[in-house]
C-alpha cells in the first residue's frame, strides 16, 4: 500500500506546474484539479494562464465552472475539490491537485472546518459606515492570520470576509466529516532571476495570443471595469490601459513587476504552510524536475 492518496503540485506562477502535472497523470492514470482562483471563470483564458492545450486527453476539473461576474469562494473551492477527489477515487484513478492559489491549497490540505454563510444584512448595515481602515482592523480581530491582500484591499471583499468570519464563529451545525487524504506534496523551485525571465517570456506570449483582446470581450459582454479590477493583476491593469489611465508600455511594465510581487506573496503563503506543519518536497526548476518527482513518489 502507498503512503498516499493524493498527489499536489504547487508553485509560483510561470514556474512550470501544469506541464509536469500533465507529466505525472500520464505515467501515473491520474486527473487533474486545478487550485486556481481565477480559471474556475469561464472566459477568462488567456489572463489567468489556463494553458488548456497543454491537458492534452488528461481530465480536468474545477475550470470553467463560473461565470465572469460571479464570486467563487475558498469554501466552495474546498467542497468542489473534495468532491472531486472522491469522484476520482472511485474511479480508481490517482487525483492531483496542481495550483498556485495558496488559500485554496492550505484549506484542503489543512482540512479546515468551513460553513456555508449566506448574506446577514443586519451586519452589513453596521459596517456600512466604517471606513476601509475599520473595516481592515475588524477583519484581522477576526482573523488576525488574514494574508489574502485582495480581502483587504477591496472593500466589497473586506465586508463578506468579515460577514464569513463572524458566520463561521457563530455556526452551530453538525459538520460532516472531510474525506481521509493522505496527500504527497511537491513545489517547483526556481532561481529568482530565473522565475523573472520566465514571467517575461510567458506574459509576452499571452499578450502575442490576444490578451488584451480578452479583457476588452469580456468588458463588451457585460463584465464592468469594477468587476475586472477585482480578478487581478492582469484584469486590473490591462482594464486601466482599456480606460486610457495607461500606456501601454507603461502597463506591460507594471504588470510584469506586479506579477514579480505576487510570485513573492506566493513563496511567502507556502512557506507559512511547511511552518505549520506541511511537508513540501521541492524540485529544482532548472533540473530533471518529472525524473526527480518519480524518485522520491517510489520512497513513499
């Protein structure tokens, strides 16, 4: 019997996930469930690097399950990818996680209890005239292990965090159990000069492949400017050159630094995870990354 029963693949963005979890579900019958904030928009392509054509006939799941203007959640991540995770069980097959979104990724593999909360007016009444900085402080009395920024830099966000946080405390419903993982984890490691050029040559390519073609779609189908900025970096700032608020040189430079920054947030989310108690076995990007993975999976 093998020690494991779900394998993950983590990372930073740009550094390689999808095409060495193509690799593994190949050699070792396994599907694949991306832990991607983002991808689960249908739509939404070429920004959030979906990569579908490197799946090949490798399934997938948990992309293209929402429309653009919809808010998908970390709890419903956590019950979509459970759920998966048994669905793939049953069909005998080896299930992968592959992704970057850190709260996603520590939510399963950490097994935190969550509830579903709907709206509660009364406390949205309440904080309607507290300031982003009250709201901010509100949150963190709550959660003072909040490290999404986007919860705290986006008002609408810091509300129904904080409406999340005050359900989860007060939820007094029995809580089924979460299925037994067992999980086998690896993280692509890369050089940071190394992982710069990478995010260059990859966020060209989405450009050349019509990104910003992309954005403007989605904006003539509906999905206001507000709405865009809210989906990140790329969204945000090819929304602001959109407006005319940039350049384009000007926006393809702050993106590409901006995207630098959120790789780092990315290394910092994951190294809080192995301080709790998470065990990441990290493969040198530069290396024989798919050999290397191998190895160590027949030790287990």
């Amino acid at each position: 019997m093998k020690s494991y029963n779900l394998l993950v693949i983590l990372g930073v963005t740009a550094g390689g996930k999808t095409g060495l979890a193509v690799k593994v579900a190949n050699h070792f019958s396994g599907e694949i469930i991306s832990a991607d904030s983002r991808q689960v928009y249908r739509g939404m392509d070429l920004g959030t690097g979906k990569d579908l054509i490197e799946y090949g006939d490798i399934p997938y799941h948990l992309i293209d399950i929402a429309e653009p203007g919809d808010e998908y959640n970390v709890f419903q991540f956590q019950r979509n990818c459970f759920d998966r995770i048994e669905d793939i069980w049953q069909r005998q097959k080896l299930p992968i996680i592959c992704g970057g979104t850190g709260m996603y990724l520590d939510a399963v593999l950490s097994g935190y209890r969550m509830v579903a909360v709907p709206e509660n007016l009364q406390l949205r009444k309440k904080l309607e005239p507290y300031s982003d900085d009250a709201l901010r402080q509100e949150l963190l009395q709550y959660k003072p292990e909040q490290h999404n920024r986007t919860d705290l830099e986006n008002r609408d966000r810091l509300i129904r965090a904080i409406e999340i946080a005050v359900g989860e405390r007060e939820a007094t419903k029995d809580l089924s159990p979460l299925p037994e993982i067992s999980p086998l984890i690896f993280g692509i490691r890369w050089p940071r000069d190394v992982l710069r050029k990478r995010i260059a040559v990859r966020l060209q390519q989405r450009f050349d492949a019509g990104m910003i073609d992309e954005v403007q779609q989605l904006y003539d189908s509906g999905v206001s400017w507000e709405r865009l900025e809210f989906y990140g970096l790329e969204y945000r700032l090819i929304a602001q050159y959109l407006q005319g608020q940039l350049n384009r040189n000007d926006m393809v430079q702050k993106l590409r630094s901006a995207i630098g920054q959120f790789a780092k947030r990315q290394e910092t989310f994951f190294r809080r995870m192995e301080k709790r108690g998470i065990k990441i076995h990290w493969l040198d990007g530069e290396g024989a990354v798919f050999e290397e993975l191998c190895q160590l999976m027949e030790k287990q």
